[in-house]
C-alpha cells in the first residue's frame, strides 16, 4: 500500500536537531534496547550471565548520582495545550520515546489527513508464540490515535479505547498502523485505526478522545515539578 501523496510533518528528527548529550542518550537507550533483546531471547550459560551481570552494575553505579526526579517529558496534547514545545522531542516517552530503552521505538509521521507509525517489536514484547502482547498493540493505537485526534486542533485525552485482533500481529516485522481523526462532536472526537502487517490487517481500533480543560494538565505539570 503506497503512502499518499500529501504534505507531512514528522517527529523524526536529524541529529543536527539534537545536542551532543541527547544523541548520546538515544545512544545509549539503543544499547540498552539491544541487551533487553538478548537478555528476552538469550541461552548463554551461567558464567557469561556473571559477566553481563557484572558489567550491568557498574553501568547502574555509573549513572546512580545523576537521577534527576522529574524528567521533562511531555505529550502530543500537553504539547500543543499546556504551553509545552509543539515539536518536543518525547525522548522519555514508553511508546515512542528514542532515548527510553523501553519503547520498541515507534516512529510516527503526520499526514494532512492521517497518522503513520513504523515499528519493529522484538522478543521483549512476546505474548502469543512469535507474536506481539496484545497490551502492547493496544499502547500503540493509544499513541497512534492521540496523535490522530490532534489533527483537529483541539486535542483531548483517552476516553474509551477499543481494539479488535484480526490476527497475531508478528515480531521482528516492521508493523505499520495507520490512524485517522473521523469526526467531532462537541467536546467527543472520534478516531479510528489499523494496524498492518505489509498489506494484512492484523488489528484495528476505535479510540474515542474527549476535550479536557487543559489548564488542568498545566498544573498538573506544575505540582510535579514541584514533587
């Protein structure tokens, strides 16, 4: 299925976009997401787990005096509504975030009409033999989609999510999902999305979003600053 033939934006950004410090933790967070596949998947014997072990630690004691409490993170809504950067990076993000070893990555671009994502998730993400947890599919439609509804500009939060299993959706396959902003009425937006293994649907969601006063959200921002 070809991409369309439409203006976009992208939260995929060159390394001319990042500081030294930021490259360096998506550096590292690759890393990090390199040994949580091995270690899923990993037979090595007793004596080579000491080893990882040991140099595990020493990673762990390098970074234990730098832990800051509150890490600057912010969402597509908080973004664009709680006087956040519109074009933050959303390193620490679970599901997206470059710089969380976490996240499978995955790599969002917007469309005028739509939201595409690409990831690739490996064995840490396994429910169903070869196959992704359903939990995870589901955290992505909720990004792919709360990105979606933002497209109407005026954004709000999750309210209900809805995902149907087509098929077992595949590990170590660059999934693509695809979601869209189908209506609004009053404060209830209305999105839909699907999630595609080349050309096979192997999911499909419904996420209904709901306006919020996002002041709110702002002070929420505050008092975790404050924390």
């Amino acid at each position: 299925m070809s991409e369309p033939a439409t203006d976009r934006s992208t939260f995929r950004f060159s390394d001319a976009d990042i500081t030294p410090r930021r490259a360096e933790m998506r550096r590292l967070a690759d890393h990090a997401r390199l040994l949580i596949e091995r270690l899923a998947a990993t037979d090595a014997p007793h004596d080579v787990l000491e080893r990882a072990t040991a140099h595990m630690e020493a990673a762990a004691a390098e970074l234990a005096d730098h832990g800051a409490k509150v890490r600057s993170y912010e969402g597509f809504a908080e973004s664009a509504n709680a006087g956040g950067d519109p074009h933050a990076h959303f390193d620490h993000s679970p599901i997206i975030g470059q710089a969380n070893p976490i996240a499978p990555p995955l790599h969002i671009e917007r469309y005028d009409d739509k939201v595409v994502a690409r990831a690739t998730f490996g064995s840490a993400y396994e429910g169903p033999p070869g196959a992704v947890h359903g939990g995870m599919v589901a955290a992505a439609f909720d990004e792919v989609l709360g990105m979606a509804q933002s497209l109407g500009g005026n954004p709000g939060m999750t309210g209900t999510l809805s995902v149907r299993y087509r098929k077992p959706t595949p590990l170590h396959r660059e999934l693509r999902f695809e979601g869209t902003l189908d209506r609004v009425d009053g404060r209830k937006l209305f999105t839909s999305g699907r999630c595609f293994d080349g050309d096979t649907v192997t999911a499909e969601a419904e996420g209904l979003f709901i306006t919020v006063d996002f002041s709110k959200i702002a002070a929420m921002m505050e008092q975790r600053k404050g924390s």
